[in-house]
C-alpha cells in the first residue's frame, strides 16, 4: 500500500550529494494529499489522477474522516462504497472521479494517493447552492512532507479565507504554528494548531480568529514544530460575499522533499 519510501529517499539524498538544485515547480512523487473533501447539502467534490510515469500505474485513493477514520464513500460511475478505491491508469492515462454530494448534510474530510508511480492530480470543489450555479474551486494534491508553507489570506470587506489543514502522519500528533504576516512581513496574530495523527480541521479563519483578522490581508506562515513532530498538508478556499463566488488558495513552499531530508532551508 505505501510507497517504497526508503529507494525514494536515497533517490533524493543521491541528488542532493550530487549538488543538484531542487526543481522547485515539478511534482514529487510526495505530492499525494488532498488536505479537503466536501460532500453533500450542495457540495461534491471531483478528483483527477495522472500518469505521468512510462508504465501502467496501480493507485490506492484513500478517503479519511476529519478523525482520520477510514471514510466509505460513494463515487459516480463505480460500484458501491469504499473508503480504499483502486485504479489502474494507463501510461498518459487519467481517472476521473466525483462524490455523489447526495447527503442532506455536509461531510468533510481528505484524501491519500498510495502509490509507486508518478501519479498526481487535482481536486475541485463544487457548490450547485450558489446563485451562480455550480460554481467550483480546483487544487492541487500537496506534499505530505511539508513542514513550512505560506498560504495567502484575504478578509477585507466582501472577502473570507477559510482553511483546511490535515496531519497525514499515521503515527505522530503535529503541532503546527500558524502565524498570520501582514504584507509588510510583520506577524498580525500567532496561533498554535494540535492535530492528531490523520486528523483534519476546517474553518473560516475570520470565524476562529475574530477581529484580529477581520478586514486583514496578507499570508500565513505554517510551520511544523521540531522534526519528528507530525506533518501538515494544506488549502485554502477564498470567498467572495459580494458575488457569492469562491476560488482555490494554494500553499506556497520551496520544494519540500529536499528541505524535508537537508532539514534546513534557511527560513525565517
């Protein structure tokens, strides 16, 4: 089920003895979290996968509760419920897929991609409640290696961020520090965020925080604490009032493979 962490780990550290700068724009085969799914009362949500690799790929989808419980889940198009889906994708080839977003309520949780090929894709959010109709927010997997990332914020009048935050680290609680920049650098509001192995926590950030972000822009600056304290994957959803519309927020970060194994990227 897991990837062969340990040839992908000497793969890594055989590029980074050879000197090589990161390529900090290309997927790595750690791109393979979801940080949100939403289904049900308006919304559901639609998933594309990749090859990219030269040979056929075999996948196992994950879905996982906000408690990080495995989540039975039905998808269009397929038989039944599971919370462990299986594909195999031709080379070049894609799978697509979509919640059935039946539910009277709103189910949230997120999403792991097992494999060991170079499978990655998208996930979209999409909202049929909207005056606009089905409007739909996309975004890509992230890394489940990530330690340090920024996502922009925006909560000026008309504006709210909402956020999506997951621990895909099946064994260690992540105690993440959240800190809210204004766009001159300086901290706005800090914020310590405890997750639980697989947990996963959504919010609006104006909702949470009050005030003190309210009518505030500029970016967040997530950081793990020290190594061996967890892992975070990330996303966040921008909605505007005024338009009863919304986009996708990606996070932002140096190539978190190589700053995962060098353990040092220089950050402030």
């Amino acid at each position: 089920m897991r990837k062969l962490c340990a040839l992908m780990l000497l793969g890594s550290l055989s590029l980074l003895a050879g000197g090589l700068a990161p390529n900090r724009v290309a997927v790595t085969e750690y791109d393979n979290v979801l940080p949100h799914i939403a289904d049900g009362n308006g919304w559901y949500s639609r998933i594309t996968l990749v090859n990219m690799d030269t040979v056929p790929a075999t996948v196992d989808l994950l879905f996982f509760h906000e408690d990080g419980t495995p989540w039975s889940i039905g998808l269009k198009d397929q038989t039944g419920t599971n919370s462990d889906w299986n594909f195999t994708i031709p080379v070049g080839g894609s799978v697509f897929l979509e919640t059935m977003g039946t539910d009277s309520t709103t189910n949230v949780g997120w999403a792991f991609l097992s494999m060991s090929n170079w499978v990655s894709g998208n996930g979209a959010f999409v909202a049929n409640w909207l005056p606009t109709n089905d409007a739909e927010a996309v975004v890509p997997f992230t890394s489940e290696v990530d330690t340090r990332f920024f996502i922009p914020f925006d909560n000026r009048p008309g504006f709210v961020t909402s956020l999506a935050i997951v621990n895909p680290d099946p064994v260690t609680t992540a105690s993440i520090i959240a800190q809210f920049r204004n766009p001159d650098g300086s901290v706005l509001y800090t914020d310590t965020i405890s997750l639980a192995p697989m947990q996963h926590l959504a919010f609006s950030t104006v909702e949470r925080y009050g005030s003190v972000v309210q009518g505030k822009y500029g970016a967040i600056q997530f950081t793990v604490g020290p190594t061996g304290s967890g892992r975070a994957s990330a996303l966040g959803l921008l909605f505007n009032n005024n338009r009863n519309s919304f986009t996708s927020v990606h996070s932002i970060s140096v190539d978190p493979v190589y700053c995962y194994y060098v353990g040092y990227c220089g950050y402030i």
